[in-house]
C-alpha cells in the first residue's frame, strides 16, 4: 500500500512547513518568511536553509518491506554528496544516495525484520529531496513515533550536520535518538548571530532552544565591538521569541586554527564573550565542550568540522553536560 498525504504528514518531523501537490511532499525546516528574510542577504544562505537537516520519517510498522521514492534532489550545501540514513528500531539498516549528484529521483525498496518495528529514515543535512511517495506492505499497520519533547537549534555549518556523510550520526541527530525527540534545525553552514533568522511570528512548540554560533563570528566580524552587537542582538531576540524555554549555548569547540588573528581578537576571548551574554538570558544555561572533543585532526574532517568519530563526542559531551544541569 502507498502512503497517502494524510498519513505521511503523520510520520515527518523536524519540518514545521510541508507542502503536499498531486506529485510530491516536500519537508522544510524554515518557513518561506525565514527563506526570504534570510535570501534577501545571502543566497547561499538560502540554499542551504532549504536543506532537508534533521527531517526524518519516523514510525512502527509490521510491514514486510518498505519502499522509498524521492524527486527533485537539490544541493543544499557546499558538498557534491548526499545521503538517506534507514534505522531499524533505532539501529543502523542502510544508507543510500550518491557522491555525486547524478540521479535527482530515485526508489529503494528495504525487506525489513518480521513483527512489528520502529522505521527511522533521516534525510540529507548537506542537500535536499521531495518525497514522491512511501509504500509497504497491503494491510501494514502504520503508527507515528511519538517524541517525548521537541527541541529547537539554531547554529551554524556544524549544527546543519558538516561533515557527517550519514546524516543519523550529526550531533543534533545522535541527540534526537538518545532524547527521543524531534528536532527542529535552523543550522546553516557559515552562519553567525543574526537576529533576522529567528522568526517571530512562526515559533513552533518547543521545549527548549540550542544555540551555537561564534567560530564564524571570530573569523569574519570586521570588529570586535559588531561581534558584540551581533550577538547581543541574537540573544535579545532569543529572549523575546522564546520566553519561557530553556536556552542552551554550546560555546565554539576547538578548531586547528584558532590561535591565528582576526579582526575580532583572541578565539578564546571571544568564547568567553560569548558565554558573558547568554548567561544574561532568562533560563541560561552554557555548555563548554573544549575538553570533551579531542584536539587531534583525526577527529575532524578538515580541522573545523567533526567528522562521525568527533561528532560522537560532542553529542556526549551535550548529553553529558545536560544531564548534569537537569535542562532536559
């Protein structure tokens, strides 16, 4: 049987917007006020807002097999590869895409286990596609997952899900299955603080916000004082939108370069600044993983960028750290 509009809308989450034509379900994490708000100062930006980062379909079935048809596969991201992420009851089953774009549709069809299990399928965080449908079994039954809370991210290239080829094993994504939660990413590769991201007239329900931007702030602020005013600004914004949740920043973690000068000044100067103006927001919480994340290139992909192996480590190192401050 294949899935119809009704229930497909059912089993997507982390996509406060989907539209549904006669052909296609798209899934986006940012509203069209947030494209075009964030379109009107970098196109890059936008395309990469577009990207399918911590989407997922997500529910139990008894079904024999599924089968997986996607459409209009886009880049979204600086990185010529994509990939779909298959777990079975929260385990490993299967990745499929390709290095290089070279098939915009596609089907997968996947024999799953006997009896009733839980279907986890993530979609691209570098890239994004349309759901052309989903089929399993005649007679399946199908039943959404249902997340125990919802959690907003607002970050930058790493928050996205840079360099994680299989988009489960992000940090925002390892973090949704140890929280069980769905996860709604404003992550954008090369953002900074910048209030206009935040929309204030679409906020979805949340139980708290994640918030982790400065390693580009530090490299491309033209001066220490903009830096302070763009995340001043942020975190004001932060305030007024999000009220009454908790709000979690996750200061910039180690990058190879980060003893090089910039207008900004000193990388750990500007951490602590940082850390000195979430703190003033209502229900602040910081967290510092310099010492979680090991400080060796083999744990990045390119010195900037956890690759699966340092990305495991920095999820502990939240996990870890929002157990000790009872957040979650």
């Amino acid at each position: 049987m294949i899935l119809n509009k009704k229930q497909l809308h059912s089993v997507i989450f982390g996509a406060p917007q989907i539209d549904c034509n006669d052909s296609v379900v798209s899934c986006y994490r940012f509203s069209k006020k947030q494209i075009a708000r964030i379109a009107s100062s970098s196109q890059d930006f936008a395309m990469k807002a577009k990207s399918t980062s911590s989407v997922r379909l997500d529910f139990y079935t008894d079904s024999e097999y599924l089968a997986f048809s996607y459409a209009n596969a886009q880049k979204a991201g600086s990185r010529p590869w994509y990939y779909f992420s298959l777990y079975v009851n929260e385990k490993p089953f299967a990745i499929f895409g390709e290095e290089q774009l070279t098939k915009t549709a596609n089907t997968q069809r996947f024999e799953l286990p006997a009896g009733e299990k839980r279907i986890t399928l993530f979609f691209p965080n570098l890239f994004r596609a349309d759901i052309l449908s989903l089929e399993l079994s005649d007679g399946a039954s199908i039943t959404p997952f249902t997340p125990k809370r919802r959690i907003i991210f607002h970050g930058d290239s790493i928050t996205q899900g840079y360099d994680s080829k299989d988009p489960a094993l992000s940090y925002v994504n390892r973090l949704a299955i140890a929280w069980d939660a769905e996860i709604i990413n404003y992550g954008i590769g090369g953002a900074t603080f910048n209030a206009k991201v935040i929309d204030e007239t679409i906020v979805p329900k949340a139980d708290a916000v994640f918030v982790s931007y400065g390693t580009n702030d530090w490299k491309t602020r033209p001066s220490f004082q903009l830096f302070v005013t763009g995340c001043t600004d942020f975190f004001k914004k932060v305030a007024s939108v999000y009220p009454n949740l908790s709000v979690v920043t996750i200061l910039p973690i180690w990058r190879f370069n980060y003893k090089d000068e910039y207008p900004v000044g000193d990388f750990m100067a500007a951490r602590q600044e940082i850390a000195r103006i979430a703190k003033a927001t209502a229900n602040a919480n910081v967290i510092d993983l310099w010492q979680d994340i090991p400080q060796d290139l083999m744990f990045f992909t390119d010195g900037l960028h956890p690759n699966d192996d340092g990305f495991a480590y920095y999820a502990n190192g939240v996990n870890n750290k929002i157990k000790e401050q009872h957040v979650l």
